[in-house]
C-alpha cells in the first residue's frame, strides 16, 4: 500500500470506492498540528515546544488502521478534503491463490462488487463445484479442505459493513508553502493500493491460517496447501508464506530457495534475501520473526536466525 496523494482525490475516486487504510494515530496528529497552526493549542506551552512534541510524535507513533471507504470529497483554492466512512471487512480464509486475487481486486474497488448482477453471482457459485465434500456456506472463504479453488473469478462472498464513524481528511494542495515550519508538516494518514497482507497484518492481527503466524511455511510439509498457492517445493526450506507476506513476495523468494536448495548461495545473494525479508516483515509491522532453520532457507547451519531478528549461533 501507498499514501494517498491529493491529486487522487477526485470523484472517480468515490465512484471507484476502494477500500482505504486510515491510520488514526497519524490523523489525530494532524488534528492536533492543525489546531497548532490556528493557534488553539491546549493548555499553556509555548508554541516552540509544541513543535517538538509533534515532530517527537510523529516519528514515535505506533500505526494504527481502520478500513474505510471514500464516500464523497470537496475542493476549495487551497485544499481537498475527502470524506470516509469506516467499514468492516467481512471474509473468511482465502483458500487458494485465486481465492488471494480475487480479495485484492475487492479492496481495489467495492462499487465493481456491488454491481455485480445477482444472476452473476449465482453463475458463479454454481461453477464452483466441490469435489472433496459437502460445503460449508457459513465460511465467507472456505478452507481449501472443505472446497477446493478453481475458479480464477471467484468474487463470492466478500463484504463490507458500513460503521457510524466517518472522517474528514484534508489534503493541501502545498503542504510544505502552507505550513509555517517544517514541524509543523502533515503526516500520511490515509493509504490506497491496499492488498491482502496488508489486511491481514493491520486488519486481522496478523493472523493466518497458512503459516499459523510463523510467516514462513516448509512448502513440503503443509499437506497439500502449498500447492493451492503454488509454493510447493522440496522439503526442508523455510519459504516466505505466500498469504500473509503476499504471492509476489513468496515466488521470489521460491526462486531463490529452488536456486540453492543444494548449493550454498553467495554470501551478496544471501544477505540481499535476508535485507528483503526484513524489509518485508518491518513494512507489515512484524517484530520477532524469525526462521527455524539457517539463514539460507535450509535446515541446519551455525548461523541461525535469532526471534528477534538477528544472527547467532
């Protein structure tokens, strides 16, 4: 996911409706900066110290999301301001890959899901036919050992319930010419682009029902699931889990692991798969992950992978 810039704030936006991730940390900051530039500050601190606080703030604050949705905007010479709704996102397990895509191009936009004619709906439904099993109509998604996934257009099922929360989000049009110090410049707050992992990890608690939480799977030793997503590989590697660290992300990481299943990488290799791992983890806010086997994807080593992250024997 990625700010929303204040160029995107139009009306196809609204008409678009993507599901939006508001971190309402940051957008309590910003009431607060501001209530600083109309000088409204509470209490009796000197204006300068304010300044520090925010800035202080800003770079300690903890991200805290809401799905939202945009629901209308207006425009005046010096800014936009959209208005949101909060959501609830209401799915199950994504059971498949298909079932990953299908969720991605939800979030991309609600209104092409709510548009969607009853009679297609019901085409669809039918066209999923189980082969192992009755299914289970209470899941939203069904586990893939309750109905296998085989239709690439799967979009049954996913919905959103609107809340009584809306927001105001102000985008200037020069943040930096508007604002009279540089403390004093508006955080990131609301977040469009937003796919399944992002979901998971800000939305869901992280919880995931491939890798249990570990954010890696042995993709020989799930039982048939890794296949479902096409992370099947030989046994005895730790692979990124391709539902909460994302498709893309775990078949680069698969070619990597099939690369040196049984040769040792390069040192430059090596790093460079553990720099994009952290990387990975850091953007989705997972603190204490670490492999169970050695650094290179494989089991055994003397370098292994601390909890927390680091290098030790």
């Amino acid at each position: 996911m990625r700010p929303l810039k204040s160029d995107e704030v139009r009306q196809d936006l609204v008409n678009k409706a993507p599901v939006l991730l508001l971190d309402t940390t940051k957008f309590a900051l910003r009431y607060l900066i501001r209530q600083v530039e109309v000088g409204k500050m509470p209490g009796n601190l000197p204006t300068e110290l304010w300044y520090d606080i925010i800035d202080i703030s800003t770079a300690i604050a903890e991200p805290r999301y809401e799905a939202v949705r945009p629901i209308a905007f207006s425009s005046s010479e010096h800014e936009q301001i959209l208005h949101c709704r909060g959501i609830i996102l209401h799915w199950g397990d994504l059971g498949c890959k298909h079932m990953v895509r299908s969720a991605d191009k939800f979030l991309q936009s609600l209104s092409f899901y709510e548009q969607m004619s009853q009679e297609k709906r019901l085409e669809l439904a039918s066209s999923r036919v189980s082969t192992e099993g009755p299914v289970n109509e209470d899941n939203d998604f069904l586990h893939p050992s309750d109905k296998p996934c085989h239709d690439a257009d799967d979009k049954i099922r996913l919905s959103t319930e609107d809340t009584d929360t809306t927001y105001a989000i102000d985008f200037p049009r020069d943040t930096t010419s508007n604002a009279p110090t540089p403390a004093l410049h508006l955080p990131d707050c609301l977040f469009t682009a937003v796919t399944v992992p992002e979901v998971i990890a800000w939305l869901k608690d992280g919880r995931c029902w491939v890798c249990n939480g570990e954010r890696s799977i042995c993709p020989g030793c799930t039982g048939g699931i890794a296949s479902l997503f096409d992370a099947f590989m030989g046994c005895g590697v730790d692979l990124a889990c391709p539902l909460c660290l994302g498709l893309s992300f775990m078949e680069e990481d698969k070619d990597y692991c099939e690369d040196y299943y049984e040769v040792d990488p390069p040192s430059d290799v090596k790093a460079a798969r553990m720099a994009r791992l952290r990387s990975r983890w850091a953007e989705l806010g997972y603190r204490g992950v670490g492999f169970r086997q050695d650094p290179d994807g494989r089991k055994g080593g003397a370098d292994s992978l601390r909890q927390d992250g680091t290098f030790g024997s």
